[in-house]
C-alpha cells in the first residue's frame, strides 16, 4: 500500500508574499498567530523543537526524505502553481527534482485556481489569475513538467507518470488541454499521463470529461465535510441566509457574526466513519485519509477545527482504510492529508504535543496490515 502525502511547499519567503502580506511571511506566520477560540481546539500548534524550518534550505527536505522513510509514507504528492507561464512557490518543488539524494518518489498536482486571498478575506480578491491559453501555452507548461515526468522518482503507473488535477471542473479547455499532452508525452517516450482529479469534481464535470481521467481521489476530510455540515448545522445555516436576505440594505453587518456557530467543529469518529464507509465513486478510484483539521490559522473564525483527535485513533482508522482500500477500492494507494498542512491542521511532522505520535501510528497500521516489515 502506497502511503502517499499531500505536500505543501509554501514554507519558504517569496516576493509575491511579501507584496502580498508583508516582508518575511511564510505559511509559519499563520501557524504562530493561531488562536485557541474554544477550550476543546487544539491550538496554538508548535513544531517539534520550534523547528519552523525553511525549504530552501536542502537540509529541511533531508530530514522529510529520512523521516517519511523511517515511518512508511511511500511519497509525496507536491502542490504545484503555474498560471499561465508564472510559477509560485516552485523553489522547493525544483530543488527537489535537482537533489537525487532526496530519493523518495513523489508526483505533481497541479493547483489550478485563481491565487487570491480567500484563507484570509471572506470576499476574495484575485491576486494572480489563472489562464490557460491554447496550445502554445499547454506545450509550455508541459516542457516544464517534463523533467519532473522524466526523473526516475516520479510516481508512475506502466509508464505512465501519476498527475493530479486539483479543480478540473473550472478548466474551460480541459478535453483539448489534456489531449494536447497526452500526444506530447507519447512523443516524449511515455504510454501517456495517469491524470487524477479530485472525486467531487466529478459531480461537476460532463462524463466525457470524466472519461479524461484516468483516476479520482478521495481529498479527505473535505469531501466528507459536505455531508457532516448539513447533518448538523443545515438548519442554521438555511435560518442565517434568510436573515440575511430579510436584512440585506437595512443592517450593515455580517450575520454570521451573531451565530455561536460560525466556528464550525466536526467530529473526528464521525467524519472517519463516513470516510470508512465510503464506497468507491468509480473504477480506479483512489481512497483518501487524515490525520487532523483545524484552518482557523488561516480563516480565524470563519474556519473549522476537529474534536476528539488521538494519534491512537488515527492508527485504528487508517490500519481499517487500508483494508478498506484493498478489498473495496482494490487500489494499492492512499493519498493522505498532510504531510505538512500545518495552517489547517493536517500533517505528520512532530509537533510539541505529540512527537511523533502521528509518524508511529502510521507505521504501527502499516505493521498491522502487513503492508511494513
């Protein structure tokens, strides 16, 4: 069973967040003024050690490569930024790809939304659009990704390399962009592109769409948090958007600010008990799982924390995903919320009031299972 982790690279300075947020800011300012709103939420989160490391520095993705190997994660899956021939956060992701020391395998997606800043604001403005172009610009964006296609860690299925798209149902040229490479990567020496998009896209997208790709993935929690949201506050909400309708011109201010329940919790048992009786949306769907939630580092009271997190639990849960995964999903990966999601809640690092409490766990259910010896 591949183990494979969601990666976010945005833990280093760039200019553009600079401009953006002021002068040193990393995805580390947001974790370092988190705020505990209720006595059962986890916060504030500290590394293990206050080790708010930099990846530039080749040593930070050293120690990754050494410590997701030790503990099991068969690799990472690199959140990639390209609008239209503009890259961001890229440093860490060519690094990578430069430094074959860091010999764990790893694959793209390709976050395909607007830049804005929407974890920040709740009426977000586009900070970099996204374009797509015609077929001038898909062969510019495929000669990028092409090294990172050729290097022998790519993740790769019968030769074909694994890339993940994170919003398809947005992209206006989706059918011609990704025929377009498809033809590029025979011509390149590859049987073609494993794309992957997200399950809930596809609830968006025509079948001929669909049939576009060759996989779907489960991006958990969050394609449970739907679900669970309406179970217990839908009727709040339907109550809050009438309000604000009824109000709308008369008062000036946010409704949700009267609601006790804009800071929305969920339960850890109950979103993995959904996750665990998840049937598979389509043949070749791949299974998600999670170690924890809490964005509120990012959207204050506008987020939503997990309750009722142990490292204990999540090693009961993802031993029975796997099995789930196996027998039900007959697929032999798991793509795993986060790596290093640490602005919402979700990562394997060490942190002060675990350790490496999430590491072991993921281990102990890969000895359990017999996917680990």
């Amino acid at each position: 069973m591949k183990i494979i982790a969601w990666y976010l690279p945005q833990f280093h300075v760039t200019p553009e967040n600079n401009q953006w947020w002021g002068e040193g800011f990393t995805e580390w300012t947001n974790v370092k003024n988190a705020k505990q709103y209720v006595a059962d939420q986890y916060q504030p989160r500290i590394p293990l050690h206050e080790n708010y490391y930099d990846l530039t520095d080749v040593r930070t993705q050293e120690w990754q490569v050494a410590l997701a190997k030790k503990y099991g994660v068969y690799g990472f899956c690199m959140h990639h930024y390209w609008f239209g021939g503009k890259l961001l956060l890229e440093k860490p992701v060519e690094q990578y790809l430069a430094n074959p020391q860091l010999d764990l395998p790893f694959c793209l997606c390709w976050a395909n939304e607007h830049w804005t800043n929407a974890w920040a604001d709740g009426t977000p403005e586009i900070l970099i659009e996204q374009h797509y172009g015609g077929e001038k610009e898909w062969a510019e964006h495929f000669a990028y990704l092409l090294p990172f296609f050729q290097d022998p860690r790519y993740i790769k299925k019968d030769n074909r390399p694994l890339f993940v798209v994170y919003r398809a149902e947005i992209i206006d040229c989706l059918s011609e962009m990704l025929s377009c490479w498809q033809r590029l990567a025979r011509e390149a020496g590859f049987d073609g592109i494993d794309f992957i998009c997200k399950t809930r896209s596809t609830a968006l997208m025509e079948p001929s769409n669909i049939a576009l790709f060759a996989r779907q993935v489960d991006y958990q929690p969050g394609d449970e948090f739907e679900v669970f949201r309406m179970r217990h506050y839908g009727s709040l909400i339907r109550v809050q958007r009438f309000l604000a309708a009824k109000l709308s011109g008369l008062l000036h201010f946010d409704i949700g600010q009267i609601s006790p329940f804009k800071l929305q919790h969920y339960d850890y048992d109950e979103i993995w008990d959904m996750i665990l009786h998840r049937q598979p949306a389509y043949a070749g769907s791949i299974p998600g799982a999670f170690t924890d939630w809490d964005n509120t580092p990012r959207k204050d009271l506008r987020g939503k924390y997990m309750t009722g997190v142990t490292p204990e639990k999540f090693r009961a849960y993802l031993a029975r995903q796997i099995r789930h995964a196996r027998e039900d999903y007959c697929s032999d990966m798991i793509f795993l919320f986060a790596w290093n999601e640490w602005a919402e809640g979700g990562y394997l690092e060490p942190d002060e009031k675990h350790g490496h409490g999430f590491l072991e766990a993921l281990r102990d259910a890969l000895l359990e299972t017999g996917e680990m010896e």
